[in-house]
C-alpha cells in the first residue's frame, strides 16, 4: 500500500469537476485517505513548488495555483505513486493519453487540472506539506 498526494487545480474546480476526478480515483482502486478545499497563499504556493523556482514558468504557476481554491487530497491504494500518474496523463493536455484526467478534464499545460507527486520520497514530503497524520484516515 501506498499514499501520494493529489491536488486539484483551480481550472478544474472552477469547472465543478471535483467530483467527476475524484470518481475517476476512486473507481481505478484509489482511496480518499485525506482532503480539504483551501485557497493557497503565494508563500504555500512557493513553497510547495520550491523544485522549480529557477524553471522559466515558476512565477506564472504560484499565479495560477493561487488564483482559486484548489482540493488537496491524500490517496492510498497498491502502487498510488504510479497508479495516479497513470490516471492522470501527460503534463501537456495535448500529450496527454485519451481516457486520462488531463485529457478529459485540462485546458493548457499550467491549467492542467491535477497535480501528483512523481516519487515515493516527494509523495511523504508533499503529504507532511499538507496534512497532520491525525488527518490521514
Ligand atoms: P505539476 O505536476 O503540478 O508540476 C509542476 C507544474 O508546472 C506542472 O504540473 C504544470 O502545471 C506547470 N507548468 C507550467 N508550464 C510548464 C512547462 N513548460 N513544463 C512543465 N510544467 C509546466
């Protein structure tokens, strides 16, 4: 059993899709072990994107992970690292697999509806980021 942290950005839950991804989680044998809707502040935003701060598009992503709420949620399930970036496509929309979240669900490589931890590693550290273990449930 794994845990990876999933979020959904504010293009998606502008759209009022939250439900429609989560389905697609828990209907691929993923689990909700953890979530809040929260608006991040340009510093949680930064901070959580700190990995990229010398990429050329960093300034634009605090803007946009900052511009509406977003849902961040703790999944668990056998392989969930994978399994959820399996699940959720390409980076780019266009690149992006048919059937998967992004490219159901995205508009554009920044608005591109989910985020999903790329590692084991980054899943605990992106997990601590949010939630207290009394909340993984
Ligand atoms: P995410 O998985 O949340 O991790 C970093 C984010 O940066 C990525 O999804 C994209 O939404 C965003 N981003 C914006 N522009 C680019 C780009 N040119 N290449 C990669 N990621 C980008």
């Amino acid at each position: 059993m794994e845990k990876t942290l999933s979020i959904i950005k504010p293009d998606a839950v502008a759209n009022n899709v939250i439900g429609k991804i989560i389905d697609r989680f828990e209907s691929n044998g993923l689990r909700v072990a953890a979530m809040r809707k929260i608006q991040l502040t340009k510093k949680d935003a930064a901070k959580f994107y700190e990995v990229h701060k010398e990429r050329p598009f960093f300034n634009d992503l605090v803007e946009y992970m900052t511009s509406g709420p977003v849902v961040v949620m703790v999944l668990e399930g056998e392989n969930a690292v994978l399994k959820n970036r399996e699940l959720m496509g390409a980076t780019d929309p266009k690149k992006a697999a048919p059937g998967t979240i992004r490219a159901d669900f995205a508009e554009s490589i920044e608005a591109n509806a989910v985020h999903g931890s790329d590692s084991l590693e980054n899943a605990q550290k992106e997990i601590r980021f949010f939630f207290a273990e009394r909340e993984i449930l």
